[in-house]
C-alpha cells in the first residue's frame, strides 16, 4: 500500500475514492490524528494513474464526474463511512527512507539480544570508547546511539527517530539524514561521556538533533518546505528541562540531549545560511 495524501474532509475523500474505484482501482480511507484522514493505494502498480487522477480532483473537486461516480457506486456500499486501517508495515514505510528504517532495524535488533540476556556482550560491542583502546575502534563513536536499556527507552526514541528521521530523508535525501545522525552521534557522545561517564546509550541525542535541524529550517529558511509543528517543539524542550531534575527517578542523558539538540540548531544554521 501506499499513502496517496491526507485530507481533513472524509467525504470528499470518499467522493475521489468511489471516482477511482470506477476506474478500477482501489484505494483505503483511513483515520489520521488531529481530524485528517489518509488516502492510501492498495496496488502500487497505479501510483502514477493514481497521482495524475488526485491532483486534477484537488483542483476541481467539484467535477460533476466525481458526483456521477459516487451514485454509480452507492450500491455497494452502504451510506455510512467504514475506515479500514492500513498494514502497520506499510505506514511505517511509508513515513520514512531505507536509512531511518534501518537503523530502527539495528536498534530493535540490538534490543532483541539485550532482552535475551546478553547485556554484557552488547555494551561491550557497542559502547562509547572508554579512551583504554578501544578509542581506535571507530564504530563506537556512532554505534553508543543504537543501544537502549529499557522497553519504554527504545519506543520512545524508535517513534521520534521515525517521526523527525521520517520526514528529514523524505525531504532532503538519505545523504542528509546519514549526516545528521553522523554529527549529532558523535557530537551527544562525546558530551555526555565526557561529562558524566560512558555507562549510557540511545537515539535520544540524535532525536534532539532532527528536532533542532528541522525547527531552525524551518525558521531560518522556510522556503525549504522544513518545519515541526509547534506542540512538537515545546514538549522535547520540556522534556530536555525536566530531565536535569532525573524525574520518576530516570536516569537521563540530559549532556546527550543538550549538545545533540545544539549539534542540530549549529547544523540547521549552516545549511541555512551557507548552503544555498
């Protein structure tokens, strides 16, 4: 499946739905957060067809062709609207690049064997360098962002990193997004290990990072297409606030957080203003 769009009008919607359905190809309504609903194309094969049919109907929705569909295929349905959920694998694709969508792999795999009880073995392989050695293997300046400790530690991260990861590699390229998780990684690590020690881990400061990159874009160069709505915004830098106060007694990488959100506003300035 694929994500055609999303509109905030189910019945006009539903009205393309049925005009498509009479060309013989299926399409799936489903419901979205903050009232919008997503077109989605059950066969990729007709994403070209598909594409070319919804930006006509965008800019005359009002065809009465469309109308003429939706009599020619009230019978078989009833008035009433059913949203049938797309495949979770097919959302989760849909909103991010083969980069984002592998290093949630590497997270979640990394994850898997800790659960297994092979803890030790893990933060050995992965770990930032304790500077004993193991400075010269270089892995280990990036890997620390892919190990998480608890359930909740990787949801949460996993969900940001596909939200914010998501939209930067669809916008800018993967390129892009390798770079920002390259810096930041390297950038949150060194802060934290430096300030705190090396026993930590996690996609957190890379998270900061992807907020703070594409926040200032978005504010520095909106003619990019960039931004993060607002709400976003304000809950990581509570968070980034409240987590110097360790609350629920957690333990935070908050130097992780800190320099990884300033490693991505210092990223955002340079693409801004330097990189036309």
């Amino acid at each position: 499946m694929h994500r055609l769009a999303g509109l905030n009008n189910p019945r006009q919607a539903q009205a393309f739905i049925d005009y498509m359905a009479s060309r013989g190809i299926g399409l799936t309504l489903a419901p979205e957060p903050e009232g919008m609903f997503a077109i989605w194309l059950n066969d990729v094969q007709h994403l070209v067809e598909a594409q070319a049919e919804l930006n006509m109907f965008l800019a005359n929705s009002s065809d009465t062709k469309y109308q003429a569909a939706s009599w020619e295929v009230a019978e078989t349905r009833t008035a009433k609207f059913y949203y049938r959920s797309p495949n979770l694998l097919a959302i989760i694709k849909s909103g991010a690049g083969p980069f984002c969508l592998s290093v949630m792999v590497a997270a979640i795999a990394i994850y898997v064997l800790w659960l297994l009880g092979l803890q030790k073995p893990v933060f050995d392989a992965f770990h930032f360098p304790f500077m004993d050695g193991d400075q010269w293997q270089p892995w280990r300046f990036f890997s620390h962002a892919l190990l998480h400790f608890s359930m909740i530690h990787i949801l949460f991260n996993c969900l940001w990193w596909w939200l914010l990861g998501g939209q930067l590699e669809r916008h800018s390229g993967s390129a892009k997004l390798v770079q920002v998780f390259l810096f930041s990684a390297l950038v949150s690590g060194f802060a934290q290990f430096w300030l705190h020690g090396p026993n930590f881990g996690g996609l957190s400061g890379v998270v900061y990072a992807l907020m703070g990159y594409i926040w200032w874009m978005g504010w520095l160069a909106p003619g990019r297409g960039l931004a993060i709505p607002k709400p976003y915004v304000v809950f990581m830098l509570v968070w980034l606030v409240l987590g110097f106060a360790q609350p629920f007694g957690m333990t935070v990488a908050n130097m992780a957080h800190l320099f990884g959100l300033i490693s991505g506003c210092g990223l955002a300035l340079l693409d801004a203003k330097l990189r036309h």
